[in-house]
C-alpha cells in the first residue's frame, strides 16, 4: 500500500516562462568589453613603446639643436661685447680675457668660451694648461668671415662637444680672432636620460586609464541598451527600419566619399531615384547641379530649398560622426511644392505693399513740381518698372489749370533703370498719336495694360518712330496710368518692362494706379503751391521798385533773393531828395507769406512819402515807428473780430504783425556827407575807393514798433566813388549762426582786388572840393550829427575794379547756396557808388536882407548861367531866384543864401533862410496885389517844395534841362494863365548878355555851405 519515498516519481513542474538570463561575464574574453580590453592593451603598449623611442630620438635631435644655438647666441654675442676688441689689441689678451670669459661661461651655461686668434692659438680656455697652444679642430670658414657650428672630439674635455666658431670683425672688417663656444654632448644626453622616467610612468599610467576607460565604457553602454542583448538589439533596428520606410518624408544617408547609403521610400519618390541607386555616387543620380553639390560637399544646410524636376524640397543636411571623425551625412527632404506657391503669393503681396509704402514716403516730399514728378519715377525703379515717364500738360508747372485740350504735354521726369533712352527727354514737349495707350488714357481718364509690346508696336502707338523705339529698347510690356487729382486728368505716367521680366497684369495694374493715384495729389499740391507761390512773388515783385530811379548822387545796383519757403518782407528803395541828395532804404518786415509782402508794401509807401516831407533819417524812422504800432493795433483788432460766417477762432480771423527793421540813409553828393539811422537793422558796409572795408558803428535802435524809444542820427563824410552796401540780416545767414563770421565773409566778397587808379578824368563831377564856408566844417540839418574825418579833397578820385552790378553779384555768390540748398531767408541787398558835385557844379552865394540886391543877384545867375551854357532857362531862373529871395527879403530873417546845383538833367535853384515859416502856395485873385509869386515858380518849375534845416527852413525848385544839342526853350504850360507874362517868355528864348553885377565883390563865386541844409533867411 506505501510505495518507497526513493522509489516514487518527483512531482511533475512547469518551466518557468522567463527563465533567468544567465550571468554574463563583464570582461570575458568573449564578450566585447573584453576584446576592446585586450586590443587596448597591446595598443598601449605599442604606442607607449614608440612613443619613448620617438621621445628619446627627438630628444637627442632637440638637445643637439639647443646645444648648437645656445653655443652659437654665446659664441656671437660674446664675439660683439665692446670691449672684446680692446682686451685682443692689449699686451695680454689671456690675462684681460681669461676672468671674462669664464664669467660669461658661468652665466650662459656652456661647457666653454676660448678665444683664438686667427692661427688658432688660444687666449683662453677652461684649462689654463692649453692657453697659448693651438687648437686641435679646423678654424675655417670662421677665419674667412662665416660662423659655423661642428662636433668636436673631447681632447681637451671629458666628452665631444658641440662646437660654434664665430669670427671676430675690427673697424675695418677683417678677422682678427675667433671666439669659440661649446656644449658637451654629455651635457645633451643627461638630457635625454632625465626625460625617459616621465615618459615610462606616463605610458603605465595610460595603460592603467585604458583598463578603467574600457571598464566605465562597458558599464555605460549596458545602461544606455537597459541590458539589451543582441536579439533585442536586432528587433529594434528592424521596427526602426520599418518607421523609416514609412514615415512621408525623405531620408538619404550618403556616405564621406559621395555614395548613397541609403534611401527610404519618400526619399526615392520625391528625386526619382532608380533601383540601383544604392552605393552609387550622388553625382550620378542626375539630382541637379545645385542639390548634386549639396549632397557630395557635405556642408550643414537647414531648410535650404532645391528644386528637383517639378518639386521644390526643403533640405537639411547633418553630417554624422564616429569617434569625432565624420563618416558621411543624414540628409532629409520635404516637399514644399505648393507651400512655397503659397508664400511666393504672400512675398509678392508684400513686396508690392512695400513698394506703395516706400513710393507714399519718398514720393511729395517737397512742392516743387519737377522733384515730385521726379520722385514718381524713381520710385517705380527697379522693382515695378524698367523705364518709367512722367509727362504733365505745360500749363501746369506755371500753377495754371490743365487745358481742355489734352494737348501741350512736357516730359517732366524720367527714371531708367539699366540705362535706356526715352524717345523724349525731360523738359521737351511730347506728343502721342491718338488711339495710342497715352492718348487713350488722357482721353478717357483711365489706366491701359499692354501685356505684350512685341507684336506690332507701330500699329499700338500710330506712330513707326514710337514702335521703333519699343524695339530698339527691348520693352516688352506697358501700363499707362492718368495722373488724376479732385477730378481732372494733369497727365500721364508710363511705366516700361523690358523683355525678360514677366510682363504686366492685372495685379500689376491696380498697383500702379494705387502708386499713380497717391502722387497724383502731391503733383496737383504742388501745382497748386507753385501758382500760390508765383501769386506771392509777383505782389512782392510789383511792391518792390522796378528800375531804380534816376538820379545823380549815386550809381546804385539791387538784388532780391527770394526765401526758400516763399516770399518774404524784405524790400529796398533808391529815392531821389531836393537839392541833388538821395536817400538809401533798407527794410525786412518779420515773417513770411502773402501778409509779410502786403505789410512790406505798406511801409515802402509810408517811406516814399515821409522822404518827400525830406525829414531826417532819425525823423523818419520815428514816424515809421508809430505806423508800425498802429497796424501792429489794426491786425490785433482784427485778429479779435473774425468775419461773419467764419468758422474759425480769432486765430482763424487775422495774423498779428510782429515789426520790421530799418535802415535809412541820406547821401548829399554836394558835401559828401552821409547821415543814417537804424532801427533793429544791420548796419552798412562802406567800401573805400582804397578797396578797404568798413562797417560803420551806427547807433543801433530798437526795432520797428516797439514805441517809446529815440533813434539816433549817424554821420560821415565818404570819398567820392565809395561803396555804400545795405543789406537785410538774410545775407548773413541763419540768426542762429554767428553774425561775426557771416560779417567776416561778406567782408571779403567786399574787399576785393586792389583799385587801380584812373587815368583819364578824376571823376564824372570833376575833383571833389569843399563847399563848405569859413568856420562851417559840418552839416547843420535836422537831426544833423558831427561827420565823422572826412578824406582830403585834393586826393584824386580812385575808381573799384568791380561796377555795383558785379558787387552785387560777387557778395551773393560768396554769400549765398545755390539750387535746393538757397537760404530760408529772403535777401534784399543794395549798393551804392557815390558821386560828388564839385564847385563847376555847385555855386552858393550870402545875401544881404536889402532888396536893391535882387537885381544884382539876378545878374549874377544870369552870368551864372551862361557860363553853364544854360542860356535856355536863364529866364525862368532869374524869375524863380528873383521870386524866392524877394519872399526871403521881406517875410524872413537873416542870414539868407542862394545855392545854383547842376547836373546833366535838372538845375536846382535853393533859398536858404533864418526863418521856420512855410510860404504856401495859393491862387490871388486879379485885384490881389500879392499871391502870385509861388504860384510862379509853380509853373515854371519841374518841382518845389520846403525842407526844415536846425537854423530855418530851404525852398528849392527844380528845373529840367533840355538835352546841350536842343536850342529849344523848356515849355511850361502853366504860363497859360498869365496871358501877360507871354511876351516876357517869347524874349527869354533869345539869349541875351549877361548883365554885369552891381557890386561884384558881394558875389563869392565860391562853394556855399557844404549841404543844402546850410542856414540862411527865407
């Protein structure tokens, strides 16, 4: 019933299902941690071996070559030590250089320095026993003047040694001894020997570090595998190799010589490759040149895109490494066929956004209409367009509306991009046949798209000269475009692309009527500025005087420069003055625009008419200065009442004056004397007939319309022919630059060449002189000032070599830019050459309050004018003289004087007295007995009037003068209403004796007073 235990069958069991791996040896000699151990140790050993015979070979080599240069640097820098040659040429040598040279050995740390003579007989050596015999080695080439270094045998030392010789050179460059320095071989092999226990410790410590290296390296790549044996491994480069082939991109790996490795599936679809494809070069796959040089160079690309056959691959190429050496390359692809159409739309949008972006910033920077047509063409270039033209109609640039025709275009503008010619220039007039592209487009005021030019462009154009330029140029596509602005066509604008670009669409077309459109408007403004512009200039022009006035106390010349932002208040004015004087105006009225040029004209006028009321310069200016504070009052009131219906503020309604400057000046040729005020205005330059230049200290007043403060008179006498330059502070430059350097420059535009002096007569009025009477020196009118040192008059006249016409053009052209860059101030300038009336023109004479004198006195003009050869109005003279000094006798006090001035056209007859009285002129009735004497000298003179001097008062009268060649008397038909004086003038035109004077020592015959102003009665 029991069976035996021993004899009974085990249970049965069932075998695990993952049995335990069995336990692997980590470095056996089967596993590969155990081969690369066993490879790495004969490989140390090897490299360890050869390495301390290269070590001890290079070592010997690098010791000898040290010994050789060190023995070489001591043996020449010993053979150059200064005293070397002193110590051969003394009576002992050795005794000088034996305690040298061991020193030097010492330092150095060679074997030993001897020094020989060129019989090598030694002077020194280590072993005093061999000084003074001669050396066992050969000497040459040292004793012909070469250094060399040799081996030695150790005769004399306990081994061979490294020798170098190294002649010694005296003053005149012989050899005369030769210094020898070497190194023991010993020396070099201890060396070597000091070197070989490093080494061998080094070659056992590699070995060791090999041992661990392999060791850790096994250990970590049985953690990077998670302990995967080779099956696993297997399993998983097959799954990854299915990934591979699977996923839709293309891999290739090519190989560092050029071969295609491998290819997946994507990759050999995308390039087309064939089956054999594998281990073949790239270079004969037939990918293309560009990608073909991708692949074989192997360079790093990342998202490079190639075009193969009909697709577009993004490529990225790595390079792949094995133990840091580069083995070959992975290289991806993707196909971006239909991305890239997506992002060449998206690129081309943006480009043309940026191009209308660009064309909105660049084109109307200005309101000049040639710049901005100008701009429009280049803006198109050379993104939009090859040849770009901009024709406008003429009436447009003088700021007129187009005509109704369409005809009358001008070429404005014209850009090229590689050079091509325009069938017409800028600037011409240009014509288009009708039915052409332009013609339809400035027709119909619509955009026209030419896709291709090619095919028949004389039919297109209607014109064979239009097509064969299209031709000769290589256009191939056009698109023309109306310039439209607020409705109305101002012409057209055609853009060119010649063959080889893609010819113009439709996109195309919206974007040049965009570029078109926006530039249209900066033309129209610009139109429309330049027909402000010209408005403003012309008022300003018709403000300021046209030819300067005629006179003969100066020979003046004027510029006006326009500002660049537009017009300006600056004016001038020459005004002729009673008794042959003239006065100098200079003025700038603050601002700019139509009100500055309004304003200017204002006070030019009220100027014109203070001068005729012959006020002093510090007069004048006073009353300027209360007209200016009454507009300043009238602009501010109107600035606070804007007009009915405005929409706008007070700021809206009016534009507040700010003030002017001034300079006023009067010059009297009789005397040479000028008086000049200022007020806020530069002062003068006065250029001496010297050439020098100088600007006069003329007290400066406050602005125009400020109140409230005086103005001061400035006088000097000037030298007849000096230049008197008024300018306005534009001249000078910005305000904000210094006013000393813009002085400094106009200074010298002034000086000038050196004057040369006349050769023929002193001058046009003969030598200055002084007319001036005893103990009078300075004039004494109103507001009259002491003259500053006059010149002496009997210096002769000198004549600048520059007229005031080239002055004036000299002193812009060193002063002022040209073209865009001109000043953003207006510029008013004036110059004026003074003239001088000397005694054959000037003839003043005291009168007595006796009225038995007016006969004599009218002998006296009489003779006068005879010798003047003024026969013709001596009856009109006598008649005006004998009436002004009969009214002085009887109305006026003493003293009174009667001034004679001639010139080439009037004859000015003056009567000075001590009384501030005026006469007036009125008409007498016939049983008046009185009355008419004013009324008289009226009619027979050109002009009269009365000016105030500080001692009276001066009436003058001028008359014309009938050409010399006319015999004929001037008539006045104001005689008419003196039907009884008819026969008095009838008699007067024949010239009769004149009659001798009375009591001739009365009559000076000499230079009056030195200005009209002199005192006297009335």
């Amino acid at each position: 019933m029991f069976r035996d235990a021993r004899s009974r069958p085990p249970p049965r069991q069932s075998p695990p299902r993952h049995p335990a791996p069995r336990p692997r040896r980590r470095l056996g000699p089967r596993t590969v941690a155990g081969q690369m151990l066993a490879l790495v140790v004969v490989i140390v050993v090897l490299l360890v071996g050869g390495a301390v015979a290269a070590v001890v070979a290079q070592a010997r080599h690098t010791g000898e070559d040290v010994a050789r240069a060190r023995a070489l640097s001591v043996a020449e820098t010993f053979s150059r030590s200064p005293g070397l040659l002193t110590a051969l040429r003394s009576p002992d040598p050795s005794a000088r250089l034996e305690p040298v040279t061991r020193e030097t050995q010492r330092d150095a740390r060679v074997d030993y320095i001897v020094v020989t003579n060129t019989q090598g007989i030694r002077y020194t050596h280590p072993d005093p026993g061999y000084i003074g015999k001669r050396v066992s080695g050969p000497l040459y080439p040292a004793t012909a003047g070469r250094s060399f270094t040799d081996m030695v045998p150790g005769h004399t030392l306990k081994s061979p040694s490294i020798r170098a010789a190294v002649p010694v050179f005296d003053a005149r460059g012989r050899v005369v001894a030769v210094v020898n320095a070497g190194v023991t071989v010993a020396d070099t092999s201890a060396t070597v020997n000091r070197q070989l226990p490093p080494i061998l410790g080094g070659g056992a410590g590699a070995l060791a570090a090999s041992v661990g290296g392999v060791t850790v390296v096994s250990r970590r790549l049985r953690r990077q595998t998670h302990g995967l044996g080779p099956a696993e491994i297997t399993r998983m480069y097959e799954h990854h190799d299915a990934v591979l082939h699977a996923v839709r991109e293309g891999v290739l790996i090519v190989a560092r010589d050029g071969r295609l490795l491998l290819a997946n599936d994507e990759a050999r679809r995308l390039l087309n490759l064939p089956a054999d494809a594998q281990r073949r070069p790239v270079a004969e796959l037939g990918l293309g040149g560009p990608l073909t040089r991708l692949l074989t160079e192997g360079r790093v690309a990342t998202d490079e895109v190639h075009r193969s056959a009909d697709r577009f691959l993004a490529v990225n190429q790595q390079p792949t490494r094995v133990g840091g050496r580069t083995v070959g390359t992975v290289v991806t692809l993707r196909d971006t066929t239909e991305l890239r159409t997506l992002a060449g739309a998206a690129t081309e949008a943006r480009e043309r956004l940026k191009l209308l972006y660009d064309a909105s910033v660049s084109v109307g920077t200005t309101l000049d209409l040639p710049r901005t047509a100008e701009e429009l063409a280049q803006a198109a270039l050379p993104r939009f367009a090859d040849l770009v033209t901009v024709d406008l109609f003429e009436s447009m640039a003088h700021g007129e509306e187009p005509p109704l025709t369409k005809d009358g275009l001008r070429r404005m503008a014209t850009a090229a991009a590689n050079g091509q010619r325009p069938l017409y220039e800028t600037g011409r007039l240009v014509r288009y046949s009708t039915g052409s592209p332009q013609s339809r487009s400035l027709t119909h005021g619509q955009s026209s798209l030419v896709p291709d030019l090619s095919v028949d462009p004389g039919r297109r154009f209607r014109e064979p000269a239009h097509g064969r330029w299209v031709v000769d140029q290589g256009i191939r596509s056009l698109i023309t475009v109306p310039l439209r602005a607020r409705g109305t066509v101002l012409g057209v604008t055609s853009f060119y692309r010649q063959t080889g670009r893609a010819p113009y669409d439709a996109e195309d077309l919206s974007i040049a009527e965009e570029l078109v459109g926006h530039a249209a408007v900066c033309v129209d403004n610009a139109r429309r500025y330049a027909r402000e512009h010209a408005t403003a200039v012309s008022l300003q022009r018709s403000l300021l005087p046209g030819d300067l006035p005629e006179q003969n106390a100066v020979r003046a010349a004027c510029r006006y420069v326009p500002a660049r932002s537009g017009v300006g208040g600056d004016w001038f004015d020459v005004i002729p003055l009673s008794g042959a004087r003239v006065a100098l105006v200079v003025g700038d009225v603050v601002g700019h625009g139509l009100h500055a040029a309004a304003t200017m004209g204002r006070l030019r006028t009220a100027v014109l008419n203070f001068s005729a009321l012959d006020l002093a310069p510090d007069e004048l200016l006073t009353h300027l200065d209360e007209l200016v504070i009454r507009l300043d009052q009238e602009e501010g009131r109107r600035g606070r009442e804007p007009e009915p219906g405005a929409a706008g503020g007070a700021d809206d309604a009016g534009t507040g004056f700010m003030g002017a400057t001034c300079l006023y000046a009067i010059y009297d040729p009789v005397s040479r004397y000028c008086a000049l005020a200022r007020a806020g205005h530069p002062a003068p330059a006065v250029v001496r007939p010297d050439g020098g230049v100088a600007f006069p200290e003329v007290p400066g007043g406050p602005p125009l319309g400020l109140g409230g403060f005086p103005f001061e008179t400035y006088g000097m006498r000037l030298a007849e022919d000096s230049d008197i330059v008024l300018f306005t502070d534009g001249l000078l430059g910005n305000p904000e630059h210094d006013i000393g350097a813009g002085l400094e420059r106009l200074r010298q535009a002034l000086a000038g060449p050196a004057p040369a002096a006349r050769t023929g007569p002193a001058g046009r009025w003969g030598p200055a002189a002084s007319t001036e009477p005893t103990g009078r020196t300075e004039p004494t009118g109103p507001g009259a000032v002491p003259a500053r040192p006059a010149e002496p008059t009997e210096t002769a006249a000198r004549s600048p070599v520059r007229s005031p016409e080239e002055t004036c053009d000299a002193v812009l052209e060193a002063l002022l830019p040209v073209g865009p860059n001109r000043p953003e101030d207006d510029v008013a300038l004036l110059v004026a050459r003074t003239r001088a009336l000397d005694a054959e023109h000037v003839v003043v004479r005291e009168v007595s309050d006796d009225p038995v004198v007016v006969a004599r006195v009218r002998a006296d003009v009489t003779g006068t004018l005879s010798s003047w050869g003024l026969e013709s109005v001596t009856f009109t003279t006598e008649l005006i003289a004998s009436e002004l000094i009969t009214n002085a006798i009887r109305y006026a006090t003493a003293p009174i004087h009667l001034r004679l001035i001639r010139n080439d056209t009037v004859l000015i007859c003056e009567v000075s007295d001590g009384s501030s009285t005026s006469p007036h002129l009125r008409r007498s009735t016939m049983s008046d007995e009185g009355g008419r004497g004013l009324f008289l000298v009226a009619q027979l003179a050109q002009s009269w009037g009365t000016r105030y001097t500080a001692r009276g008062k001066t009436i003058w009268a001028e008359q014309p003068l009938a050409p010399a060649q006319s015999a004929e008397p001037v008539a006045f038909a104001g005689l008419a209403a003196f039907p009884d004086l008819a026969d008095l003038v009838t008699d007067a035109a024949e010239p009769t004796e004149p009659t001798e004077p009375t009591e001739p020592t009365e009559w000076t015959g000499q230079p009056g007073p030195a200005g009209p102003d002199a005192p006297g009665p009335s």
